[in-house]
C-alpha cells in the first residue's frame, strides 16, 4: 500500500509508491510518452497539443487505482516513488531528499554518517 508522506516538489503530503507499485505505473508512463511520439508523427501536432491529447492517462488512472489519490499532473506521478528518498529526518520526521541526502532540507538537521 502506497505511503503517504510529504512531497518536498509538490509541498503537500502524497501517497508514495513502493517498488511493486511503481513497476504497475512506470508502463503507463512509458505507453504516454510512445502515444506523444505516433500522434505527433501522424497529425502533425507540436509537442504541447500531443500532450493534452493523450499524455498520462493511463498512468493517472493506475495510481489512483493504487493510491486512492486523484493525481492531475502526470509529470509528479515521476517522482511520487519512495526509492527516489531517503530515510526520515531523525528531527522532524520528513523524508530526506535523496537517499544521500547530508542535511534535511525541511529543517536542516545534520545527518549522521551512515557506514556500512
């Protein structure tokens, strides 16, 4: 079940997706983008009218399949995955940036080194 927490992009907290959910979106995502490339080829549309014509349904309707969460941009579908973030800040609890992260952005709270 996808994890809802704070989205540092979006500034809201968002269901996240595990790795097995995100595998279940990440082809709607990749079928967008193939559906930009053939309409674009076949009528002769610029890239923004692509888009609108069909960029994300797919992937729009699976994650909130998932999540329960009516998402309407497809593009923070991207990085709505828990494996892009790091552990919670041991101060405030948000996720840290990247899984690298030295400080919490959110509060700026050190992170202690972690040695394997």
């Amino acid at each position: 079940m996808a994890k809802t927490t704070y989205c540092w992009r979006c500034k809201i907290d968002v269901p996240m997706l595990d790795e097995s959910e995100w595998e279940q979106v990440l082809p709607h995502l990749q079928a967008g983008i193939e559906q930009i490339q053939n309409i674009r080829q076949t009528h002769g549309v610029g890239l923004y009218e692509a888009k609108i014509r069909v960029y994300g349904e797919g992937a729009l309707r699976r994650y909130f399949e998932i999540t329960g969460f009516r998402e309407t941009n497809v593009n923070a579908i991207w990085h709505h995955r828990l494996s892009l973030f790091g552990p919670p800040c041991s101060s405030c609890g948000k996720l840290l940036r990247t899984p690298r992260a030295k400080f919490c952005a959110a509060c700026g709270t050190q992170v202690e080194i972690r040695r394997a």
